[in-house]
C-alpha cells in the first residue's frame, strides 16, 4: 500500500470521528449548564453605558493614556 493510500484511508475514517467528536464537544460546551450567565453577560456588552460613554477607568486604558491627561 503506498502512503497516499494510507492518510487516505485515515482521513476517511479517524479523522472525520475526530472532527465529529470535536464538534460534538464545542456544542456540550456551549450549552453546558452553568454557561447562561456567561452568555448574558457577553450578549449584553454593547448596552452597559447607554446612557454615557465608558470612564477611562472602566475600559482599561494604559498609562501612558493617562500621563497625556
């Protein structure tokens, strides 16, 4: 059997379960129990200063930003 063949036939069986395995457990961790709050708290990061823009303390600016002012 020459080497093509060989990856080939890996390719074709063990690495599409990989794939599907990897797959399988990116959607468990995405909706494990627990992660709701995670979520929320990502979906809702453009709404956390309506009213006002964000100091600079609250966005982590550098020092440097800070020394300018």
């Amino acid at each position: 059997m020459d080497t093509y063949s060989l990856f080939r036939q890996i390719a074709d069986s063990w690495v599409l379960l990989a794939m599907f395995l990897f797959f399988i457990g990116v959607v468990v961790w995405a909706f494990r129990p627990g992660s709701r709050k995670i979520h929320d708290d990502t979906a809702n990061i453009p709404f956390r200063h309506e009213d006002k823009p964000a100091d600079d303390r609250e966005t982590g600016s550098s020092d440097q930003e800070e020394k300018r002012q």
